[in-house]
C-alpha cells in the first residue's frame, strides 16, 4: 500500500508539474509534507537543497530521496518511476502521433512557427545572462548601458571565449575550462 502511495503521489507530480523545476516545488510540498507527512518542512528544505547540488530535475531527485527515506531502494525506484511515467506516456504519444502525421501541412507549418520562437526563447537567455555576466548583476536597460559599469575582464573573456568557438571549433568544455582558470586569476589574484 504504501508503494502504491509513494507510485500515485510522484505520478500526480509529474503529470502536473508542467514548467518543470521550480514550478514543480510547491506540488511536492503539499504531496510531501502536508498530505502525507512523508517529511517536515525543514527536512523538504534539505531534499530541495540537495536535489540543487545533485544532477538532474528537482522532481526526479527529490522523489528518489523521499522514496528511499520512507521505503529504501524499491520506495526510491517506484517513487522515480512514478514521476516520470507521465512524462514518458506524454512524449511517447506525441511521436506517435508526430510521425503518423509528420506531412501535414498544418503540423509542418506549426513547427515552422515554433523554431524561431524557440531560438528567441534561448537567445533572450543567452542575453540575459551575458547583461548579467557583464555588468555584474546591476540591472542595465538596453538603451541606458553605461559603459564605465562594463566588467573588463568579463567582456575580454567573452569575445575571446566567442572567438575561439567560432574560429576554431574546438570542444566548448575546454574553452569553459580555460576561462573559468582565467577568470579565477584575474578575479583572485589581479
């Protein structure tokens, strides 16, 4: 019975935490702490916490974490299981129905729609975090940037780390790497 429970409350999570992380927080809360007192609140805490430091959605790990406190490794593996069924269930028949389909112009015409916003979505967070990156967190409005707030370093290393990338294709990681031990000399020891 209580697999069952632990199966049904991280399904109903994982049907209805749409938006993901964040947005998926206050409903383990209430499937959590308020309805079935699986944990208190200063212990949801430590779960969001480590489910932070840990890879992976919240969802999924803090299901794996509750599960294996209140039934060991198989409350763990159903608790997981139970949060992303839905999702795979979802996924599942949206490529079924994606490939019978796949020619319609009405489905082709959607997608086209939905690549550039999706390129909008990810260069609108891309620009974010560049502002961010470069102007130490102050908020700047894009026609009111004065450029003596600009971090010097933090710009060289952009364009340089940019042009590297773009130059000679060698693997991101390493061009992340490289940086961060600059930027680490520069921001410590400079």
């Amino acid at each position: 019975m209580l697999y069952l429970k632990l199966f049904w409350s991280f399904f109903q999570i994982g049907l209805f935490s749409i938006g993901g992380g964040y947005a998926a927080m206050p409903l383990i809360q209430k499937q959590v702490v308020d309805m079935n007192h699986w944990l208190s609140m200063n212990e949801f805490v430590d779960v969001v916490t480590i489910s932070q430091m840990t890879p992976g959605p919240i969802a999924i790990n803090s299901a794996t974490f509750v599960g294996m406190r209140v039934s060991g490794t198989l409350g763990a593996i159903v608790a997981t299981v139970g949060c992303i069924f839905p999702s795979c269930v979802i996924v599942l028949l949206i490529a079924y129905f994606y490939y019978k389909y796949q020619n319609l112009w009405v489905i082709q015409g959607a997608l086209k729609g939905l690549r550039p916003a999706v390129v909008s979505l990810i260069a609108s967070a891309g620009l974010s975090i560049l502002v961010l990156a470069l102007f130490n967190g102050s908020a700047v409005s894009w026609f009111g940037i004065n450029l003596s707030e600009i971090d010097v370093v933090a710009a060289i290393l952009f364009v340089t780390g940019f042009i590297i990338l773009r130059k000679f294709k060698p693997n991101p990681v390493y061009v992340m790497l490289g940086c961060g031990a600059v930027g680490l000399i520069c921001y410590q020891f400079i």
